[in-house]
C-alpha cells in the first residue's frame, strides 16, 4: 500500500502506474479482434436516460467542448472532424471505433478502484478526480458520436432502399 509511502514516492508509483495501465489498455485496444466492440453488445446500446443523445446535447452541452479536446487517430483511424465516406461499411466501421474509444476511457477510469484502495482517501479520491476528468469526456464524445453515426447509418439505409424501390417500380413500368 502506498498509505506509508512519503507523498513524492507515492506521486511516482501511481504516475508509474497510471502510465503502465493506460499503455495495457491501449495495447488490448489495438490487439483484440473487432468483433469485441461490436455495437450490438449490451454495454454499447443506448440507456434511456441518453434520450438517443439527447442528454449530451441539452445537460452536457457537448456541442460547446468537444471539438476544443484532442484526439487520438491510429494509422488509418477516423477522425472526429469529418467523415471521409458516408457508405454504410465505413459508417459501420466508424460505428465500431467508437465502441474501441469508448471502451478503453472506460477502462482506463475503472483504475481510478484500485487508486482508492492503494492510496489514503484524499489521494486516492484527488487522482481518481484527474483520472476521470482525463478520460470520461472522451468515452462521452464518443458514445454521442456513436448516436449521431448511428442516426445518419439509418437515413442512408432507408435512401438506398426508397431508391431501390423506385427503381424497381421503374422497371416494372418501363
């Protein structure tokens, strides 16, 4: 435990150890296969109280922070600030790096646990405090995200088929 530790030796092992975890879950990120963050598991669905994103929109006013915080964007990754293509397959591969993003902050705010447990209450409770203001407006942005992809997926699905349909009715009367 780092209760008897001085405070400059406990500062150094738990940046030590915020560094290693981060660094392990990014690690797992990049490494799994993709169908771990499929969109379709629990963890990932909507809850209600979001109202479809809604709630990130009104309560959380994201539409005035989240462009000023930086990004991270992998070889070949997506960037927040437009969307290369907007076929289904890409949106559905957006849709799912969300799902890698979200998951990671995620993780990366689940040591903020063992910061308590460690470390005297002030200090466990201070870190755990800058462990989540450094990792959940990101897993936030990127289930907003996740609605707004999921939303325009929709719309494209639902033109391509009116357009299939009128084209089939096309052929029927020509």
């Amino acid at each position: 435990m780092l209760r008897d530790q001085s405070f400059l030796n406990a500062m150094i092992i738990n940046i030590l150890l915020a560094a290693v975890w981060h660094f392990a879950t990014f690690i797992i990120c990049v490494s799994v296969n993709t169908s771990f963050f499929d969109p379709e598991k629990k963890m990932y669905h909507p809850k209600k109280w979001e109202r479809d994103g809604k709630f990130y929109s009104d309560v959380l006013k994201i539409n005035r922070w989240k462009d000023l915080l930086p990004q991270h964007i992998g070889k070949d990754g997506f960037s927040k600030d437009h969307l290369d293509d907007v076929s289904v397959e890409y949106l559905d591969e957006f849709i799912m790096e969300t799902c890698r993003g979200e998951w990671n902050h995620t993780m990366n705010c689940m040591l903020s646990i063992i910061l308590v447990i460690i470390n005297n209450l002030i200090m466990g409770l201070v870190l755990s405090l800058l462990l989540f203001l450094g990792n959940l407006p990101f897993a936030i942005i990127q289930r907003y995200n996740r609605f707004r992809l999921q939303k325009l997926r929709k719309t494209i699905i639902r033109k391509e088929q009116l357009k299939m349909k009128k084209a089939a009715n096309a052929a029927q009367g020509g």
